[in-house]
C-alpha cells in the first residue's frame, strides 16, 4: 500500500458514500450499529434502509427490544430473511439489558449471547472506538484483490489478511471511518463479478488489476452441496381475501414465522394429496385447484412450492386451529417469510372453487 493509500480511501468516501440512517458521527449509538449490522448482513442496503427505520421505530431502545416476544422481532424481519439474525438480536439485547450496560469492548460484547466477531467488532469500532477492525466479506474480497491472494473466501488466512490490512489503514487514517470507507468500496466499486475498477481509488496499489485479473480473487468458498425439495402448499381464501397462515413450529430457519400450512414431500409423493389433507387437518375440506409453481430458495436448499387453491364460505371465519390465523397476505400482523408474496403473487386472480355458504336455519 501507499503512504497516501488510506487519504484516498478516505477522501473518496467522504465524496461519494450513499446516505445511510445509521452513517451519523463518530462515536455512534451502539444500539442503532447492532441493528443496522445485524440486519445488513446477506441483504442488500436498499431493503435494509426501511426496515431499520421501522424497527427502531418499534423498538427504540436496547431494553425495549429485549423486553418483546421473540415474535414480533421476527415479524419486523419480514422480508430480509435469514430469520436466525432476528433471534441473535434479541438474544444479544437480553444479554446488554441483564447486564445492566454495555460492555465497550471487542472481548467484552462477544462473551455475551447473539455476538459473532463481525458483529462484536462493529459495535466497538463505530461506537466505541474499538481498536479491533471489522471484517467483513466485501473487506476481505478488496483485500484478496489488492494482494493478489489465492486465499478463500471466508477462509481464515484471509480474514487475518484483512485485518492486517484495515489496521494499516486505520495507523495511518486515525479514524474507523476508513473500515466503513473500506467496506463501501467492496460493496461499490470491487464488486464480486464486475468490479469498477476505474472507479476505484486503491486501483494504483491492486496487484489483481495489475495482473490482469482481478475477479480471479479471493478464490471460491466451498459450497454446500444444494439439496432439492418440493413443498405442497394450502392457499385457502376467505371472501374478504384474508388466507390462512400457520405458525411454523419447528426447524431452525423458519420457526417463529407464519406460513400457509405446508409438507415437505418425498419423492413421488402426491402435491394434491398432500394439500388435501393438510385442508383437512385444518378443519375444511373445499375442492383444490393448483396454481402456478414458486421457486423459492433457503439457504443451501432450492424449493419448488405447489400452491393449491382453495375457498371458505362466508360463515366458516373462526380460525381452524391453535397456532394458526387468517391474514391478509401482503399486509399480514404477523411475522412471515418472503415465500407468502410470492404465493399471493402466484395465487394472485386464481379462481378457487367455491362451496356453497351454510344457511342459518
């Protein structure tokens, strides 16, 4: 690196960073940095912004977020998906509020629930002015590309690598804007597959750019291998065009959220004979007709959900079980996954047969 690297770096951001709710001055709110790391974390910013606005607005306060019902942390994630960083937020402010403050250091935050080292390296860095760099994947890619280093992606060597790095910087900086400046340029300019590389004010310092190929860095992280399911969805309507939601109960990625009841389907299993009976077991028994097939992906697995359609009558409005509640679909109260608009979309003018409504005697 340059003695003038870390200015360039700097000046650069100054001039061209985007506007963000949590970017205020030095030292920040740590409160309004765990959420706002927390939930940018495998999201992209623009479906961040407004949820952090909401959530702040639901939960202004680190003993306020700890004090709620795991449920409705989930249900301001709506959308963002990775509902495990819901339940770590809350874990974490439990664990600030039982302690009664909080700790201002790197070892100090991640001794305590629902902090990895990213997210305990942000909090002290920005609000604290911890000495312990945060080292995210859009750093750790600059870093790769900058040295040329045919490390891997999440790999430890890197990580160290980008720590080293953003302690240069920060030596020669003296502030930890120059971390935040380093992960704008990752999530900017150095971009996995196209990076701007004209754009860029570490071009003269990158040995990837020199050499001619800077997308060769970092090198691909080992990959999970895709697992393949096929899910048989009830889309039951009611007149008013409310739908019945089930609260998921069980598994580590979607508990706590409310889905249409659903069945994991084995292999050459019926999708209409599955929906039948996940009708039934929910107290209705309506004639079904299937709609478009959703594509949906959770983490390492890749779904194809089969929607079948289905009305209520008028009188048949209580709610079929515990657990279970009928919610407009793109304005639901409850906490929900991403795959409830793509049904709704699916499912969207798809005339269901509808039974005949029970007469009063």
């Amino acid at each position: 690196m340059s003695d003038d690297s870390a200015q360039r770096l700097l000046g650069w951001f100054r001039s061209t960073a985007r506007e963000l709710p949590w970017r205020t001055p030095f030292p920040r709110d740590p409160y309004a940095v765990l959420v706002s790391e927390v939930m940018a974390q495998q999201t992209q910013l623009e479906r961040v912004v407004p949820a952090f606005r909401g959530f702040l607005e639901r939960f202004p306060s680190v003993q306020v977020l700890a004090a709620a019902e795991v449920a409705d942390v989930l249900r301001a994630f709506s959308g963002l998906g990775y509902y495990r960083r819901a339940r770590l937020l809350h874990r974490a402010a439990c664990g600030i509020t039982e302690r009664g403050a909080w700790p201002t250091t790197f070892e100090g935050l991640q001794a305590l629930p629902g902090f990895g080292p990213y997210t305990a390296a942000a909090v002290t860095a920005f609000a604290f002015g911890g000495s312990e760099p945060p080292v995210d994947g859009n750093v750790a890619r600059v870093t790769a590309r900058l040295g040329a280093l045919p490390l891997k992606l999440g790999s430890g060597p890197l990580l160290q690598q980008g720590r080293l790095l953003a302690d240069a910087l920060f030596a020669d900086a003296g502030t930890p804007q120059v971390w935040e400046a380093l992960m704008e340029l990752g999530a900017t300019v150095c971009t996995p597959s196209r990076p701007r590389c004209g754009l860029c004010p570490l071009a003269s310092d990158c040995a990837g750019l020199r050499a001619g190929t800077p997308t060769a860095f970092p090198l691909a992280r080992t990959q999970r291998a895709r697992e393949r399911q096929r899910w048989a969805v009830l889309w039951l309507e009611r007149p008013d065009g409310s739908v019945l939601l089930r609260r998921v109960d069980h598994g580590p990625l979607l508990a706590g959220l409310w889905l249409p009841p659903f069945a994991v389907l084995a292999e050459g299993a019926s999708a209409r004979d599955a929906a039948r009976d996940l009708a039934r077991q929910s107290g209705f028994d309506p004639p079904l007709t299937q709609a478009a097939t959703v594509k949906h992906s959770i983490t390492h697995r890749d779904i194809r959900v089969l929607p079948f359609v289905g009305a209520t009558p008028d009188t048949r409005v209580g709610e079929a079980r515990e657990g279970s509640s009928w919610q407009q679909p793109l304005t639901p109260a409850v906490g929900v996954s991403s795959l409830l608009a793509k049904l709704a979309r699916a499912c969207a003018g798809h005339k269901a047969p509808r039974l005949p409504a029970e007469r009063e005697e």
